[in-house]
C-alpha cells in the first residue's frame, strides 16, 4: 500500500457516513462499529454492552448472535454433529433510543431471542441518506472471538463501486498451525481419536464453528460444527469448514516405509449448517493439519457477513466478496482445510451484470513433500457460502478444492490424497432482515385511584390512568398484613382492568389501602399510589347508665364516630362516656345520639337521680285512751320514701305498709314503734317511745262549804277527769282549777255545774246551792245530778249516761253555731242515750237537757 492510499484509508475510517458532499459520500476502509453483548435486558430494550464508542442514538444497529449451537461431544463419528441450532445465527435491526455508559438501549421490541453467551453483538448499519462511493477497499473487522466479522451499510439512492467491498476471511477463525514440543507417534498405534485436549501432540487445532470449543477437546480430526476437523497423527490434512452445505474432507498421509507413522485419520470436514431460516451464519473455519516439523499448515478463515441495501449499484469495480481463505500450504507436515464462504445479503433494484458477487469455499492447503518419497495430507476444501439477493443471475457460490500433494517423488504427487473439495453454496431469495415495530414502552401511571369513603352496604369506584400500551391490570389491597391480590369475585369485580367496582361495601374493609399494579409481561410492573377506603358501619345506639347521688356515670356501648348526649335537664356533652351531676333529684329522660356520617342511631332511657330516705315520724309523748288509745302517726320522712315498713309491737295492726298509719294500743304501757324508709338508692330507720295511758269514763263530783261574805269553797271530788270547767250559776266566768272558791254578790240559790272531763268523755254534776252573803250558808242543795258523755269529740256516735241524774230530762237538744237543731229527743228513756253524728259537719255543737228545775247544756266538738 502506497502512501497516499494509506492517509486515504485513514481518512475514511476516521469520518462520518455523512462526511463528502451533500449529495455523495465517499466511504472505505471499516465504517462499521462492533460491541459485544454481555446482558439484555427485554422488559426495557437495555443492551449491555462492551463499547459504545460510535453508537448514537436514532441510529440503526445489526444484532447478531455468532455462535451457541450445541454438538455431540462422543469420541466417536458423530463428534461435531450439530444436535441444536439455539440461538445461534439470528439476527434482527433494531434502532437505538438513547445511549448510556456501556449501555444500549433499544426503541422497539427485539423480535428474537438471544444468548449473551453465544457471541453477541450488536454492529451500526451506517446511512448514506443520498449516494456513497467505495473510493478504496470497503470491509469489516474480522471476527475475533467477540466482535467483528459483519459488514453493513444502506445507501438511499445509488451505491458506487470504485474499490471491492470484502469479508473475505473475515470469519470463523481456521484452526491454529500447532507443533507439539514432543511426538511419540507409533506405526503400531494409529491416533484415531475425534477429540483430544489442548496442545496434544496426537492431533490438531480444529476449526472455529457456530459451536464453541469445548475445554479438554480443542484438538483432534472432530469437526466443530461447520468448523472443519484438525488432522490426527501424523501428518493428516485439516478438514475444510462449512456454511450450510459441509465442508470437504483432509487427505492422508502416506509414510513409504513400513515402520513409518502414517496419517490416515485426517480432519473430517465441517458439517453444513442444516437450519438457515432467519439466520445468518460466518463461514466455518478450516482445520488445521497436523504437523511435528513447523506451525505452517493452519486452517483458513472463513468468509464474513455482508449486508448492503441500495437503490442502484454501478462503479468501475463491481466486486462485493465475503470468500473464505485458503488453507495453509504445509512444508513436510498435513495442510490446513479451507475456510467456508460466508453470507451476503444484497437488496438494490437495479446493477450491472458484470457484478461479481462472491462468497466462495476456500481451497485447502497444498502439501510441500521436497522432492522425497512422501504423500503428506494435502487440506480439504472449504465450502461455499450463501448469497440472498433480489437480484438475478448470481450463481450459487462455488466450494473450495482440495489441497494436493507438491514436489513428490512418488506417484501421489499432483493427487488430494484423499482430500475432498467443499460443497457448493446457496444462492436464495431475499429475506427481510427481522426488526420489530412494537415500541420499547414502560408502563406509566397517569392517575392513581383516588379515596374514599363509603356507608355501608353502599358501592364505590376506583380508577386509575395509565399510558397506552399492552399492558395488564392487577388490583391490590392491603389491610395492615401487606399487599395482596385480590380475587375476582365476591364484593369486588373488574379487578383485571383499570376500573374497580366495590358493592356492597362492608365495615372489615374500612382502612383498606387500595391499588392497582401495572404490568407489561412478566418482568416490568409498577404500582399506582394507593387509596384509602374509609367504610363507615351503620351506627347503633345503646349505654347504660350508673346513679351515685346526684351524679349519673353513662357508659357508651354505641358502635359511632361521634356521639351527643341530651341529658334531659337541659344539659348536654359530646364526649363517648360522659359523667354528669344533676341539680336535682328526678326523673331524666336520656337521650343518646350515635352520629355516623350515614346515619343517625339513637338511644333513650330514663334516668332516676335520687337520694336515700330519711325515715322519721311524730307521735305525742303520753297517749290517752279510753277502752283502746288511737294513735294517729304522724309521717315527716323525707319526700324521696318510695316504701314504708312499719313495726308496732302490742299494737293493732303491728306492721304496716302505709305511709301515715293509725295504730290501736288496748292497754296501758310503754310502746315503741319503729319506721323503715326505702328508695332505689338505700334505706333508713326511726324509732319512738311513747307511753300509752287508757282511761275510764270520768265521774264529776263536788262538795261546797260556804264561809261568811259570800264566799264558798268547793272541793272537787272527781274521779278519772284530767281537766275540769266551773260554772257558778251567777253568770261569772267559769273556772278551769280543780278545786276554787268563789265570792257570790248576793244572797240566794245558785245552780253550780262541774264538767269533768277526760280523753273519754265528759261527766257533768250539778247542784243548787244556798248562799249567804252575811251570814252563814246551809250548804249544797240537790241539784239534777251528774251526767256523763263519752268520746267527746265523738266519731260516728256519741254516747250520754243519764243513769246519775237526780232525775231525766224532759227533753234533749243538740244545736249547731248557728242556732239550727240537728237532733232532738224528747222524755228520753234508759240511762244510755245514742246520738248518731256521723253526718254532722266539723264544728262546735250545743248540746242541752231540759230538766223542770231548768236547763243544763254542754259544748260538743265535731272534727
């Protein structure tokens, strides 16, 4: 390469595809960038990648899987055989987003899927928006392992061909030239084996294949897939590699002598790749033959991957190659086989028909035998690759020749030796290369449900928003144990979509957190915020209360979130289990209002404030009576008594219920009686003692003893009275004394009268006594006797005992305040008069007899 083509070539390598002119872009050397895919992540299209340098964003990528087949690793024939194509050989464009350190990330779904592990890559398919010229050799990075080997490019309009576009051995790498540091080779034991372990001497490097080496079985005649087999001891040819069609066999190695060591177990060719549909594929490459002299007969590369789409294609070197390399020519030692042709696709409407598109097996390396007697093992050829176009006349490409025996003296000079060529490639429709249009969107909530508060039995609905996409819905709830799904069904339904229907709602839901998660497939889900469902219960209303005086303590049972209490004295409170004092005792109507924002419960009792009793009651000291003593007591106990127990021991009744009893002793003597009080709230007791005293009707009696003046003195001689009225005939004021003198003006008879009196009746005695004022009296004259009247005041009869009169009255008159008679009897017979006065009003009656000498009359009380 001269000078100036060299700074050409740099200048090229070096600029855009959009540098030159606005209308034609010059391009050469490699304009394509290589980074191997160690991680995909699907859920967000991110590529990990080895190297970003050269990526941009909005541009578009070639994501291509080299390798990850899996072969049959016996010791036997069928080492190599391809058992599973994996992910190997698919590929896709795909645009790049955005570009992150080390990181790719994708616009659209990947239509594919891949295996980091199989060799990866993702490699930019420069634009050439107008026209672009090859002004010098176009190619690609040969794969090494990793990256490299694909050379792709679009042109909108025409693509000029001024220089040849190439991958020529740009592929799978051919096995290592390898001389082990010692060789024991026996004639007596041929190496016969399909693997052997690194750096063995028994055989060769095997060429490179869609299935990786296997650690410990790099070495020996197996082919790797359509990597072509490395020769066995001694001296055998490479197997040449594969495309789709195989690869050809290694030739012999021949030893003259008898003892010598001869190589009759050469690399088996590469096997064709069977499974091409949607795939692409390097060439495979040649295996390398065996050697013990020097590392001369490696195995030959196999072609590289192109891929160009242009409008129109001319140019003065119509040439776009991706051939496989020979395999090396060995000096007394097995030659390499040659590497595989590899792929070209080629889209264009229109191109010359001198256009040489070339994807050819590699021919296998030659044997040089120095003018001996020898027939060292020439390589095996490579086979040819595929080409898918749209454009017709493109032959099928040609596989490799085998390598041949040189510079020999014995016959098999100018022979394969037993090498084979390749097969023939393919030439096939043309594909569209694979690249999703479903977009890389992450799910993305709008707006989340937002809260709420229901009654019971009520129904509620929850939304939320998201982004557009192909996403499912899932709701969750949490009730204080973490999140859960929740099943479809019971209360709940739409709990799939983006709108739940709570119905009924129930009081175990209240404080629920509700979302709904977002997801797209399995492995991307984000959630909304949450919701708080608030469910209120329908209230109930109930309490009981407990009275301690004046102070009631109400206990709340209500099921409510907020309360008011009427107390029923005009007092009220919102507490839950207030306590309240009343002014007073009573009856209070309670009323309880249990206040949901649903509804309204409410509660009433009656409320007794009450205190306990105090018993007490009044009875006179001293009780007369006459047959019996009536005792009438008198209750003062305390207006709250709600019972009455009485006790009178000796008296009639001797218990009592009543609140105001009147009680019957019939004999003389000290009594107590006892009074127990009762409320809801206590007791009390009150006990008296008192002295009863029954008495006899009284009996008046009277003597006189007249002194000189006028004045006499009477002696009161009645017997059973407690209280005594005068009255001295003269019209004077009576007396109340028991015994009285009393000073007459003037001489004559006077009717003297003594009413003595008890609790029982009244006795009544008179007599006419004789008074001298200057001189001495003759003392009492008869009068008309003593009367009797009992009970005075009377209750239904009252009764007159005539049985001590001097003699019975003529008549008898009872009058009332007024002067009316309201009952007379004339000449009454027997010493007992009855009068009936139980229809008599209350009041003060006259009651008087008519006797010949005159009248005697005495007050009568009714009450």
């Amino acid at each position: 390469m001269n000078i100036l083509r060299c700074c050409a070539f740099l200048l090229f390598v070096c600029a855009s595809p959009l540098s030159g002119s606005a209308q034609n872009t010059l391009i050469s050397g490699i304009i394509n960038r290589y980074a191997a895919v160690t991680a995909i992540d699907t859920c967000t299209g991110r590529l990990t990648v080895s190297d970003t340098a050269g990526f941009r964003a909005g541009e578009p990528i070639l994501l291509i899987q080299m390798q990850g087949a899996t072969i049959s690793s016996a010791n036997n024939f069928l080492f190599g055989v391809i058992q599973s194509m994996n992910y190997a050989g698919r590929y896709e464009r795909a645009v790049i987003a955005s570009v992150a350190p080390n990181t790719l990330y994708l616009k659209s779904r990947l239509v594919n899927i891949y295996d980091p592990a199989g060799g990866l890559q993702a490699v930019t398919i420069p634009q050439f928006p107008n026209n672009a010229t090859v002004a010098d050799t176009l190619r690609c990075q040969p794969w090494n392992g990793a990256t490299g080997g694909v050379l792709a490019f679009d042109v909108a309009n025409t693509l000029t061909l001024d220089a040849p576009v190439t991958a020529d051995g740009a592929g799978f790498r051919g096995g290592a030239a390898y001389v082990a540091s010692t060789n024991n080779c026996n004639f007596l034991f041929p190496e016969t084996a399909y693997f052997y372990d690194f750096g063995n001497w028994r055989g060769a490097y095997k060429g490179e294949g869609v299935a990786k080496a296997i650690a410990g079985k790099e070495f020996g005649r197996g082919p790797q897939a359509n990597g072509g087999g490395g020769g066995n001891d001694h001296n055998s040819g490479g197997g040449g590699g594969a495309h789709l069609s195989d690869g050809g066999n290694g030739g012999d190695n021949d030893e003259p002598g008898a003892l010598g060591c001869d190589g009759y177990y050469p690399g088996v060719r590469g096997y064709g790749v069977f499974f091409g549909i949607g795939r692409l594929f390097l060439g495979g490459g040649g295996g390398a033959g065996h050697a013990n002299n020097s590392p001369l007969g490696a195995g030959g590369r196999g072609g590289g991957i192109i891929l160009i789409s242009a409008t129109d294609i001319n140019g003065s070197n119509l040439r776009i190659s991706a051939d496989g390399l020979a395999g090396a020519n060995a000096n007394g030692d097995g030659a390499g086989g040659g590497g595989a042709g590899g792929s070209i696709w080629l889209k264009a409407d229109s191109a010359p028909g001198s256009l040489v598109v070339s994807a050819n097996g590699g021919k296998g390396g030659n044997t040089l035998n120095n003018n001996g007697d020898r027939c060292f093992g020439p390589g095996g050829g490579g086979a040819g690759g595929r080409v898918l176009s749209n454009l017709f006349g493109i032959a099928s490409p040609p596989g490799g020749p085998a390598g041949i025996v040189t510079n020999s003296v014995n016959a098999c000079n100018g022979s394969s030796n037993g090498a084979s060529e390749g097969d023939a490639g393919l030439t096939e429709p043309l594909p569209d290369i694979p690249e999703g249009d479903s977009e890389y969107l992450l799910p993305q909530w709008l707006a989340g449900p937002a809260s709420d508060t229901l009654c019971e039995g009520d129904a509620g609905l929850f939304a939320a928003q998201a982004n557009d996409g192909n996403w499912s819905y899932q709701w969750q709830y949490n009730d204080g144990s973490g999140w859960q799904d929740l099943p479809p069904g019971a209360a709940f339904s739409g709990v799939d979509t983006d709108t739940l229907l709570l119905d009924p709602a129930a009081p175990a839901q209240n404080g629920w957190l509700l979302r709904c998660v977002l997801r797209s497939g399995a492995c991307f889900q984000i959630a909304s915020d949450s919701a708080l469902l608030a469910v209120f219960a329908t209230p109930t209303a109930a309490f009981s209360a407990a009275v301690n005086g004046y102070t009631a303590d109400f206990s709340n049972q209500s099921s409510a979130p907020a309360f008011l209490w009427d107390f029923g004295d005009g007092n009220f409170s919102q507490a839950t289990d207030p306590q309240h004092t009343y002014a007073a005792e009573g009856n209070y109507m309670v009323t309880l209002y249990a206040i949901a924002p649903c509804d309204t419960a409410v509660a009433t009792q009656l409320v007794t404030v009450a205190l306990a009793p105090t018993a007490g009651f009044f009875a006179p000291d001293t009780i007369y009576g006459c047959e019996t003593a009536i005792v009438d007591f008198d209750n003062t106990a305390s207006a709250n008594s709600t019972a009455f127990n009485w006790s009178f021991p000796g008296g009639n009744p001797a218990v009592s219920n009543n609140p105001d009893p009147v009680v019957e002793y019939p004999a003389t003597g000290v009594y107590t009686a006892t009074q127990v009080v009762s409320n809801s709230v206590g007791a009390d007791t009150a006990t008296f003692t008192f002295v009863v005293q029954i008495l006899d009707l009284p009996t008046a009696d009277f003597s006189s003893t007249a002194f000189p003046g006028g004045v006499v003195r009477f002696d009161n001689l009645s017997q059973q009275a407690t209280s005594y009225t005068w009255d001295f005939g003269d019209g004077t004021p009576t007396a109340g004394s028991a015994n009285v003198d009393h000073q007459y003006a003037q001489s004559g008879t006077y009717t003297v009268t003594l009413y003595a009196s008890n609790p029982c009746g009244v006795s009544i005695l008179q007599q006419n006594i004789e008074v001298v004022v200057n001189g001495t009296g003759t003392g009492n004259t008869p009068g008309p006797g003593r009367l009797r009247l009992h009970p005075n005041p009377p209750h239904d009869y009252l009764y007159l005992d005539l049985g001590d009169l001097n003699a019975l009255p003529r008549s008898l008159r009872v009058l009332d305040a007024s002067g009316r008679t309201v009952y007379a009897l004339d000449t009454p017979a027997g010493s007992v008069v009855q009068i009936p006065v139980q229809d008599w009003p209350a009041g003060v009656y006259i009651l008087g007899l008519q006797f010949d000498g005159g009248w005697m009359s005495v007050k009568v009380m009714r009450e």
